[in-house]
C-alpha cells in the first residue's frame, strides 16, 4: 500500500479523470449531450487507504453500470505518510470546486508525532459537521437482528474531534474536549430536521454523548 502510494506521488500528473463507458446501445456520458439537469458531473474521488482503495474499482463500475453523469476527478491522498500534504491540499480544493464528493478513510499513524489526522482536517476545512450512518435490515438477507431501521446522526468537528492533545508524559495523552453551545444546537436541529423529512418519530430520537472517542 505504501508503495502504491509512494508511486502514485511520483507521477508527474496528480489528477485522473475518469468518465464513464458503457458498452452496447448506451452511449459514454463523455459523449452524451448537456440535459437540462446540467449533464456530467464532476466528482472528486479520494480512494483512501485499506479497504476504500481496494473497493474504488468496484464502485466505478457500478456507476458505470448504471450509466450515471459523473466524472471522477481522482486524488490518490494517502494517509501512509505525511509527505503527500500538497495532493492533499489539491484534493481539498477539488472538493470545493466540485462540492460533492466520494472518500474511504484515510489511515492516521498514531506512532508519528506531529501527523494530524487528515479525516478530522477535511471535516473540519470543510465544516462537515454531521455524520449520518443508517442501519436497516435488507429483505432476503437474515441476519442476528430483524427489522432494524435507525440511523445514527453524530457531531463530526467537535469533542474528541477538536484534535488538541498531546503527549505530556511518556505512554500519557491529555486530550481537551472542545464543544461550543452554538454547534451542540445546530446538529440536534439537523438531528430533528432529519427525522422529520424522513418520516421517522421526532418522539424517539435519543440523544446519546460519547465519552471516550480516538480520532480515526
């Protein structure tokens, strides 16, 4: 994975861009004329590392398959190493540029010092606050629990997520929690307005704080 990565670095063209072609009767997007949904979107593509990147193939064919109006712009960042923060900062641009995007998680190394999490730098550059996972039961497919349907909504820039820590005794972290009133309010609002466009019971909505959380 390393030296996958330490390879896409060395190349001189950071940006790939990939649209998609379908065989048969379904024209490429590439060639497909503008609708007046805007035609082909560029989105920014960032594979991570692990199982992001060994799924990224995979994932763009699907897109293919269903001859969706995207085309990548692909960021090979990788969080194996502190020395890609330029194609960072090239991706991070993307995704401001392109204001959608798609991206597995980056690795941290907890044993280099001064190597910030670049998961909890882009949430945070970005203000990408919330975090939304849904869990449901798929029909056809049993699994330990039946009919399950919630969806877990957590706040993605504060608390734990400030990164203000540091070593102050050998094997000893102190980490500051950092969480403000005006954010506290803005996720439970989002929380709410979530459960009230998606026709869930507002009366159930449990609120829950995690206490020890590690940075990603």
């Amino acid at each position: 994975m390393l030296r996958h990565a330490l390879s896409a670095a060395a190349r001189p063209l950071l940006v790939q861009s990939y649209a998609t072609n379908i065989p048969g009767s379904f024209p490429s997007v590439a060639h497909r004329p503008t609708t007046k949904y805007g035609g082909v979107y560029t989105v920014t593509l960032i594979p991570g590392d692990g199982i992001g990147a060994e799924i990224t193939d995979s994932v763009k064919e699907i897109f293919d398959h269903v001859n969706a109006p995207i085309e990548w712009e692909q960021y090979d960042v990788s969080g194996m190493s502190s020395s890609g923060e330029a194609l960072f900062k090239q991706a991070m641009e993307s995704l401001k540029r392109n204001r959608v995007g798609l991206k597995g998680i980056l690795f941290t190394p907890i044993s280099q010092s001064g190597h910030i999490s670049w998961n909890v730098a882009m949430r945070q550059q970005l203000d990408i606050y919330a975090s939304v996972v849904l869990c449901k039961s798929l029909p056809g497919f049993p699994t330990r629990h039946s009919n399950v349907d919630f969806a877990i909504i957590r706040e993605n820039t504060e608390g734990e997520y400030s990164g203000l820590e540091h070593q102050s005794y050998p094997g000893v972290v102190e980490s500051l929690k950092v969480s403000t009133r005006a954010k506290a309010e803005r996720i439970s609002r989002f929380a709410f307005d979530f459960a009230l466009k998606n026709n869930r019971k507002v009366g159930q909505c449990p609120l829950m704080l995690k206490l020890n959380l590690p940075l990603p």
